[in-house]
C-alpha cells in the first residue's frame, strides 16, 4: 500500500479521472488509515481504513466518506499514578490533502451550514485507487461553533453528535451529488450516517423501495445502550423537518427518541453484522429484522510486520493481494518462522525498554493486552487472583504488555487504567508489567507482532467481532481469547488457539461463566501455555504455523471485501 505525505509528491489522479467510475459511496465516522491523519478512535476506524486499502488493491469502484477532525481523537498521556490525561491533536490537512472547490449546505438550526471537501487518494500499487472525502466545516462565513462541528471525533455532547451525523449523513450525501458522482449503493459503516436515508427519501420523492435499494448497513454494536439515540425534540430544532416527522417516527422508531440504528435497519435492502455470533446477538437485539453476516478482516500488508512480509515474499510470492495464500505456510522452516517472530519480539521489547526502562527481555513468554480501556473489555480480569498468578508465573516467567485508550468521558474505563497500575506495583517483584500510553496504529505495528500470546477478556455477548487477534495470527502470535466475536469461528481448540470459558452455546449465567473463565485463564496459562512455550518449541511453532494458515489466510479483508461485493453491492 502506497500512502504519501508529503504535499509536494501528492498521488492525486485529475479529480475526474480519479473519481469517473466510482460507484459504491462507502460512509465511516471514523477512518484510521495511518497515524499521520488522526481521524479514528480505535477498531472501527481502523476497519473502515482496512475496507478502503483493500477496496483500492481490488480496484473496487468505492468512494469514502467521513469527517475531518481536525483535532483528532485525542493524545493519551498516562501519570505515574495511571491517570489519564488528554491533549488536543493539532495536525494540518492541507499537508497530506487537496481541498476541493466544490462546497454544499446542510440546515442545521435554520442556518445554512456550509461544507467543504478535502480529498485524499488512497492508492494501490495494484493500480487501484479509492478516493477518501473529509468533510470540513471550518468555512469561511459559518458561525464560530458550526466551524467547530467538524473538529472533535466522538467530542461534545449531544446535540454536537447530531450536528456531526448532519454532516456526515446529509452532507455527505449532497457533497457526492455537487461533484457529479452516480452512486450505486450506499454503505453506511454503523448507524451515525444513518441521516442520508433521509437525504435519498427527499430526493427520490419518499419513494421507499427506492431507498432501501441503494441503501446497505453495517452495525457494530451488540448492546441497546451502544446505538445512537436523539430526541425527536432535539432533531426537530437542530434539523428541522427533512421529511415529515409521523414518517421519520415510522423509520427510526414510534418511542420519543429517533433510533439511529433502527433509520438504517428500516431503509436497507441489506444489513450485516460482522460475525456470525455477532448476526445471532443482532437479530435477538432487532426481532423481525434480516441481518447477514460478513465477518470482518483486517488488511494483511499493512498489519503484518516487516520480518514477516520478507518471509512470505520469500515462500509465498503475491501474498499481500492474495492473502489465501498463507494456506500454504506449511511450506515455510520452522527455524524461519522462529526468527522471524524473534524479530519482530526485539523491535517491541527494545521500543518497551526504551520508553519504561523497565528491563524486559526477549526470551521470556511475553502476553499482550491492548485495547480500548472500557469496562465490558475487563482489561483487569487477569489479576482476579493476584496470589495465583504469582504462583503460576513461578512455573515459567511471563511478562505483560497492557495499552489502551479509555473515552475521555468514560470514568470506569479511566478507573481501570489506574486499577491496573495499581497491581503493576502490587507485582512488581514478581513479574515485569507495562501500560504502553498513547496506543493508536502506530504503536499497534509494534506491540501486536512483538508478542508471544494476545490476551482478549471481552464480557459475552459484547464483543461484535475484534480484529486484534487477526492481526496477530498473520505475525504468528497465538491467541488465548473468550470465545465472543470472530474468536467463536477462529478458534480451534490447541491448534489455533486457545479458548477462555464456555461456548457461546451453554446456557450459563454470568457468575457461572466468570467461573469457568478464570478455571481457564489461570490453567491453560500454568498447564498448558507455559509448559509449551519453554519445553515443546516445536509444538509452539505449529501453532504459530496454523495460527497463520489457518487463521490470516480467511480473517482478512480482501476475503471480507470480496463477500461484500457478491452480496451486498451487485
């Protein structure tokens, strides 16, 4: 993937050229397509940036659409306490992007906002390209703080969010139709585009089969809690009357509040969830409802660390457009796999030391935990028995690599950083324990391939899918994971992997299940894991072999963006 910054070498195509056959109009909140433009917060980001890589190795006709945040997500500073601090992430477009002329409005509060477009090509050495457009609302003319719309991601109170899904949604939709685009389907990745369903009801005349035609909707959420919900109070004086508001009730839900999820279920011909137990939770969540499932991937190039890529250049030429072929691993000396995950373990545990002074070192079983610092994620439950997992780490040293960002506005996740900072010290004589701050795409390179085992603690039935432990099947690293998500597919027990706790099918209740959770935590890591890693090398490094074979040939996004166009864009 050929992604440049530098504003004097651009990759931009002529804007006709670039954008003459794009058809699919691909909608995201969020993308993460490199740390140097900030906008994304965590997996779903990354998992629009990965659609779009691969999307443009494909050379599919898709074009993107999110917003600018200008000021990021946030930078994550950690005290020696564990309390989370955030700072502002100042980062000027028009050094990486070419702003367009063409401009478009949305009525937000009776007055004309106005919105502009930056463009970044994204650019394959395949030759395909998918151009991305970054909504901007920093117009000269618009009021103070409806040039402030565009700046925060995931900032701001309520009435900021459905500012921010105007734009994304309707200006969107309008900016498409001001540059001349025929768009064949629209693809809202989650429920905060949902407003263009409306945009398209007015256009086509309240002609809803119409609609539902063109529309396709991806959510991502298993829990009620987790949609996008407004008043219809507040919609009716931040929006004003689209289209009329018995419809939109008839759309987005009779309660008082416009159900965002429920916009996009209601005027989509298709709707996925993003694994197969994902699709399960979905249709007991939205009865009546057909919901698919396309399980989502990661893009291979991009997540695989450069020791890695030489091996499978070497043994599997073409990998990187044809990531099936990492079914044929088998292929590859034990001793190359072996060095090239030593690799890649060095460059981690020397950038850990660098930034902690902390004296970890490369052969003791290192696990790895890092993701976003929020409860149903149970970044703590490893330390549930603090007396045991001293008494295992006495079978075999292990050393733990924690990072994670917790939302700004989310205090249990904060509480839990600090939580953990509490048993680093509490085991510090014991066993060597790091909180990496500031983890975004950049230091996910480093930490995901540099580790032994990927730890994944999620509470059932709340993982939609996660894509953290696809990226360490294809560095080789062995997952150990509660089966939720696209774990229930991935795993095959003692060869893949393995599982923590019951399958999704025993009917347990949540004390239960905790239970039989830590049973397997605690000796899977003292009975199997470690005896394995010190004493059978040769049975690790057959794991690691199908960990890839068997795992990063399918769980990738080529194979997710293949599925998505025979299903859901033809």
């Amino acid at each position: 993937m050929k992604l440049k910054f530098d504003g004097r070498e651009k990759l931009m195509k002529p804007l006709q050229e670039a954008f003459r056959e794009q058809k699919i109009a691909y909608f995201s909140m969020e993308i993460g397509l490199v740390n140097e433009i900030p906008t994304y917060s965590g997996g779903l980001g990354v998992l629009a940036g990965d659609t779009i890589k691969s999307s443009a190795d494909l050379k599919l006709p898709l074009v993107a659409v999110t917003l600018l945040s200008k000021r990021g997500y946030f930078r994550q500073e950690i005290t020696e306490e564990g309390k989370q601090m955030e700072h502002l992430v100042e980062w000027e477009p028009s050094k990486i992007m070419e702003l367009l002329s063409t401009e478009t409005k949305v009525k937000i509060q009776k007055r004309e906002v106005s919105i502009k477009a930056w463009l970044y090509n994204v650019q394959s050495l395949t030759g395909g390209v998918v151009p991305i457009l970054f909504l901007d609302t920093d117009v000269e003319g618009n009021l103070p703080e409806d040039k402030e719309i565009t700046s925060f991601l995931y900032g701001g109170d309520e009435r900021y969010r459905l500012k921010q899904e105007i734009v994304l949604g309707i200006g969107g939709a309008r900016m498409l139709e001001a540059l001349g685009l025929s768009i064949r389907k629209y693809h809202m990745n989650e429920g905060h585009s949902s407003l263009l369903t409306l945009e398209l009801l007015k256009k086509y005349r309240m002609d809803i089969d119409r609609v539902r035609e063109l529309c396709i909707f991806t959510t991502h959420t298993p829990v009620e809690a987790g949609h996008d919900k407004f008043s219809y109070d507040l919609v009716q004086e931040i929006m004003g009357e689209i289209v009329p508001l018995e419809a939109l009730k008839k759309f987005g839900g009779h309660a008082e509040r416009l159900n965002m999820t429920r916009l996009a279920l209601n005027l989509s011909e298709f709707v996925n969830g993003v694994a197969k137990r994902h699709k399960d939770v979905s249709r007991a969540l939205f009865p009546g409802y057909e919901i698919h499932s396309i399980t989502n991937g990661i893009h291979s190039y991009t997540w695989t660390s450069q020791s890695f890529r030489e091996l499978y250049d070497k043994y599997m030429p073409g990998w990187a457009n044809e990531p099936e072929l990492l079914v044929r691993v088998g292929g590859i000396p034990d001793e190359e796999i072996w060095h090239a995950h030593m690799e890649a373990k060095r460059v981690l545990i020397d950038y850990v030391n660098k930034m902690t002074n902390i004296g970890m070192d490369y052969d003791t079983l290192t696990l790895g935990f890092a993701r976003r610092a929020t409860g149903y994620k149970r970044t703590n439950l490893l330390f549930s028995d603090l007396e045991k997992l001293k008494k295992i780490n006495k079978k075999g040293k292990m050393q733990i690599i924690f990072a994670g960002k917790a939302h700004p506005k989310d205090e249990l996740g904060k509480r839990l950083i600090q939580e953990i900072f509490g048993y680093i010290r509490k085991l510090r004589d014991a066993i060597k324990i790091v909180y990496l701050e500031d983890y975004d795409m950049g230091l996910a390179a480093r930490l995901i391939p540099g580790v032994d085992v990927w730890l994944n603690t999620p509470l059932r039935p709340l993982e939609a899918s996660g894509t953290s432990g696809m990226k360490a099947a294809h560095n080789g690293v062995i997952n150990f994971s509660v089966l939720d998500g696209w774990w229930v597919e991935g795993c095959v027990e003692g060869v893949t992997g393995w599982a923590i706790g019951p399958h999704p099918d025993e009917q347990l209740s949540t004390d239960e299940a905790k239970i039989r959770e830590l049973d397997d935590l605690y000796n899977k890591l003292e009975y199997i894991i470690i005896p394995t890693f010190y004493q059978k090398r040769d049975e690790w490094i057959r794991m690691m072999e199908d960990s890839i074979g068997k795992i990063a040939y399918y769980f990738n996004s080529h194979r997710m963006m293949r599925r998505y166009v025979t299903e859901a864009y033809l």
